[in-house]
C-alpha cells in the first residue's frame, strides 16, 4: 500500500469469523490504516452484508437495472448482466472523479466494502488517497483560510455539466436530443427540490467523527463555497477540488477476483479507473455503512 496508509491483512477467512470477533478488530485496522485489503475472500451477499453490519448498520441501495440484488444492502457495480453479456455502459461513470461516497448526505457513510467477483487483468483499478494527508500537506496560511468555510455538496449541481444539462452543452453529451422544455423542466424540479431540502455543507477541514483528525474534505461531490457570490463559489470550490495529488501518496489496487476492499470513506477519496467497457467484464460486490 503506501507509506501512510492502507493495510493487507492476511491469514484471516472472512466467511469463518463472527461478527463478535470480527467488529472490535476491524474497526481498529480501518480507523488506523484507513484502507484494508484481504485477498482470496469469495463472499457471498450475506456473509459480506454481515460484515458490514460488524462496523454499523448498512445503507440500501440503490439498483444498476441489469444486475438487481434482491438484498437491498447490496449493490452490483457491473459492466455486464447476468448473462455476462456486455451492456455497453459505466455502471457509475461519475465515480472515476476522486470522491467521498455519500458527501452529499449530511451524515456522509462510514465505510464502503467491495468484493470482487469479476475483474479485468491489467485495468479497471481502484485509487485512494488519504485526505488526512492532503490536509497535512497544505501550508499553514491555506490551513486557516480553509477552515473558515464550508462546501456544499450536491450530487445533481454538480453532475449536471459533466452530464451536459448546461444549455451550450445540451448537443453535445448526453442529454442530445433531449427538447429544451425537458431540461428546463429537470433544472426547476432540482432547484425546487434543494430549496425546499435545504442544502447539504460540510466544513472544508472537518474532523473526523471517530479520530477527531482534520481532513482536507473535499470530492466530487462539493459543487461551491458557502457564502459567495454564486460563480466565485463554484470557482474557488473547483480549485479547491483540483488540488494536485501527489502520485506517490496515491494507492491503486490492481484488483484480482476475491479481493475484498474495506475503507474509511471519510478519511480518503477514492476513484474507479478505466477500463475496457466493451470487451472486459468486471462485477463488483458492494455494500456501505452508515456513518456516525
Ligand atoms: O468501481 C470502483 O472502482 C469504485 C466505485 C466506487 O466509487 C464505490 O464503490 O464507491
Ligand atoms: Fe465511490
């Protein structure tokens, strides 16, 4: 893993533990390492819904239409159905950006555990990189402006140009051909519905629930800076977000089928690499743990 954090642990069989032994152990390696990773652990969706419930209850989750879990705390992230044939599409496109699961909740989920069932050789890596580190790494000027804001994060706000809901970019992506009624109709249903949920803020260095550590809390999913005017906000929060990783902080898993991924969602940022989506299966099993 790297220098400052992520852990494999080995000689352990995660389907023969009980969720007693299992809770106390697991919570301090994840608390500590941040990432942790067993190999050769081919769960099923029981066993592996039972160890994420060893950290906290599970969020349900939402379905990918052609690789359904009839158990509600279990997600497929699949580029194939059931059949293995190739549907053509990212499950979650949006997740090859660095991001936090669960951000634009206001209690961000604790933990995400992946399995994987199905994997490409050579691509379609998992990268993480330690938000405690990002903030440590910042000079103490940047440390004092930045804790004197919050971000708020939006999943729509800020998928929303990537997804072309922007007027210039409506021929170009996604939304082609989509009539202009249509997307105004999107834009006032979102605006509506943030108006009368209120927005979702985080402070910009936020402690850690559990460590009470300062990270640098950011991700794909803070759209602006709270208290500016519209457009500066959304500039700075972009240049917040782009700040450079060094890639020697950054922990890429090369996943092999039965490696099982547990990480502290709140302490680092994670992204899906590239793959081939046409040729190259990979079927991941994936459940998440409430945060505190
Ligand atoms: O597909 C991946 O590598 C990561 C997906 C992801 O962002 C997640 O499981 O939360
Ligand atoms: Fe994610």
């Amino acid at each position: 893993m790297t220098s400052e954090f992520g852990v494999e642990i080995t000689g352990v069989d995660l389907t023969q533990m009980s969720q007693e032994s299992m809770q106390p152990f697991l919570k301090r390696f994840l608390l500590d390492h941040q990432v942790l990773l067993f190999r050769d652990q081919l769960l099923d969706e029981t066993q592996q819904v039972r160890l994420a419930q060893s950290l906290g209850p599970c969020r349900k989750m939402w379905q990918i239409d052609h690789y359904v879990s009839d158990n509600e705390f279990v997600q497929y992230l699949s580029n194939v159905d059931r059949q293995g044939r190739f549907v053509g599409s990212h499950p979650d496109p949006h997740s090859t950006c660095w991001h936090v699961d669960g951000s634009h909740t206001h209690v961000p989920s604790k933990a995400t555990i992946l399995n994987a069932l199905q994997v490409p050789p050579n691509s379609g890596h998992t990268m993480f990189a330690s938000l405690y580190q990002i903030y440590d790494s910042l000079d103490d000027e940047t440390k004092i402006q930045l804790a004197k804001h919050e971000a708020e994060h939006h999943i729509e706000f800020r998928r929303a140009r990537r997804n072309g809901r922007l007027p210039w970019q409506w021929s170009l992506a996604k939304h082609r051909g989509a009539s202009l009624t249509s997307q105004l109709k999107w834009w006032m249903s979102t605006i509506k519905r943030r108006w009368q949920d209120g927005g979702v803020f985080h402070p910009i260095v936020r402690h850690h629930t559990e460590t009470g550590r300062p990270v640098l809390f950011i991700g794909d999913h803070a759209w602006r800076v709270r208290g500016k005017f519209l457009p500066l906000g959304i500039k700075l929060m972009q240049q917040i977000n782009s700040i450079e990783i060094d890639p020697l902080a950054i922990y890429t898993h090369h996943w092999a089928k039965g490696d099982l991924l547990i990480w502290d969602n709140t302490s680092v940022l994670h992204r899906a690499g590239e793959y081939d989506l046409h040729n190259e299966a990979r079927v991941l099993r994936r459940c998440v743990v409430e945060g505190v």
